[in-house]
C-alpha cells in the first residue's frame, strides 16, 4: 500500500507488546483500499521474531476507501480508541465520467472513533472542521489528537489551521469536542515524530 495511515497502539504495561494499525491506502494497481489491518511482533520458541497481520472487519460508519489521511489512538479513563481523520478518496461512482474516471476529491470532515475490541466504528460531524483536509500532521496525546495543516483539495490551498480534539470515553456514548488553537501554519505532507511527553519534532513538508 502507498500512502496508509498507521499509528502504534501500545499496551497498558510494559509487559504487553506494541502493535500497529494500518489503514487505507493506495494499491499498486493505483486503486484505494478501506481495509483496516492490526499488526504485532510475534517471538516464537525458536527466538525467531515474525510479524503477524490480521485484517478486521467493522461495523457501523465505515470510513470510506481513502489515502493521505491520519489515524491515531487516544486513551481514557482506562480505555482505547483509534480516531480517523480526513485524506482523499475518488470521486463517487454516479459523478464519474471517461475522462474524471480517477480524479480525486477531499474525504468530507468527518471524525471517525473506531472500537477495536467490539468492531465499530462511529462517525462524528464536527463544526470547527470544515474543510476535507489531506496530508496534514496529526499527534495524540492521552485523549488528545493536534491536526495541523493539511491541503484542501477543493480551494488549492493549505490553510495555517490547528485543531484540538479532545475525546472523553465513559461509560457510555462518547464524548468528542473540537478547538480551533491559534498558532497554527501552512504546511502539508511533513513528518513528525514525538521526542518527549509534551515535546514533538516536525520536518520537512510543503
């Protein structure tokens, strides 16, 4: 897959091991895939490390076949979510015509909460996101996701936007809240990498 998103999902203890979920992205035969996989460091007896990868199902709002989006994971009170967030996707088949056939639009604004222990998937529609964002910068704290930049791909342009959201997890429905911060820049396809509890580094980008 070319362009997937992928965020590490680390254990409660140090004993338990780290995995890694991988969504989205673009198949070598220039098509895109919806498929959601958790993959995980297997030691076997012979002291011989392997990956095992295994592909899960979802139910409810599933996010639809997308790249250059972002996904990450948020814990609260004691519990897991994985949140997916914006990226592109082919237009939809009704709108397309021989020569659009594969033209790209903007994945709408939604925030999508995915429950990996019972296999769903929840969307949120939020007034401070506006705009399909793609390739942006995404980094989550406890119950904290920081999206930064990004290019929309309907207006051209890379607004200098930073958001906050913040996703409580009680006992019952799920609770997701978005702040526009100020301080944010226009910058879109950057890596960035958590170097301290409170410290990120981002490098590179448009």
């Amino acid at each position: 897959l070319r362009y997937p998103a992928v965020c590490a999902v680390r254990g409660r203890t140090e004993s338990e091991k780290c995995q890694y979920v991988i969504h989205g992205g673009k198949t070598p035969n220039n098509e895109l895939s919806d498929k959601i996989y958790v993959m995980g460091i297997v030691c076997k007896p012979s002291k011989k490390i392997t990956f095992k990868c295994t592909e899960k199902e979802l139910v409810g709002d599933v996010p639809e076949a997308r790249y250059g989006h972002t996904i990450n994971t948020v814990h609260s009170r004691g519990k897991s979510m994985s949140v997916i967030f914006g990226g592109r996707s082919y237009i939809p088949l009704g709108q397309r015509t021989t020569e659009k056939w594969n033209s790209v639009v903007d994945c709408m604004p939604h925030v999508f909460l995915v429950d990996f222990e019972f296999g769903c998937c929840t969307s949120y529609i939020l007034p401070e996101l506006q705009d399909g964002l793609s390739f942006h910068v995404s980094i989550a704290r406890n119950d904290t996701i920081y999206i930064l930049g990004g290019h929309s791909l309907e207006n051209n342009i890379r607004p200098p936007n930073l958001y906050r959201l913040k996703i409580d997890l009680p006992l019952g429905s799920p609770a997701v809240s978005c702040t526009i911060l100020p301080g944010g820049i226009s910058v879109s396809s950057a890596l960035v990498t958590q170097t301290g509890d409170k410290e990120f580094v981002m490098v590179g980008g448009y």
